[in-house]
C-alpha cells in the first residue's frame, strides 16, 4: 500500500517490487520444472510497467499549459 508507514508519500515511479519478485519467481520455477540448468541460451526480458504516483515533492500541473 502506498500509504504504508514503511514508504514516505514521494512523488515518482513505483516499480512495483512485488510484482517484479513474483515474475523471477514464476521464471525460475518454469527453468525447474523443464529441467534447464545455467544460463539459457536464450534469455528471457519481462517487462513490468510502473506506475506513476503523485505526492507532495512534485507540483501540480498547470491548469491551462
């Protein structure tokens, strides 16, 4: 949760940890379960999109730009 006591209301990028975690995770069982062992041969990218979140260290935007 954003608003959780271990994170400060920043403005930013989440790069949404968990999610990343649980992708490794999900890529390494896959690796066990077809018996594939050291560095592939050809590797695997997952891209996880972030999440923009507002907070007080960035402005609001201008109403008429």
């Amino acid at each position: 949760d954003w608003n959780s006591a271990r994170r400060l209301p920043l403005a930013g990028v989440d790069q949404c940890g968990e999610t990343i975690g649980a992708s490794a995770v999900d890529l390494l069982i896959e690796q066990l379960n077809n018996n594939e062992v050291g560095i592939p041969s050809t590797p695997k990218c997952v891209l996880m999109e972030g999440r923009w979140r507002d907070g007080p260290t960035v402005r609001p935007a201008p109403v008429n730009p």
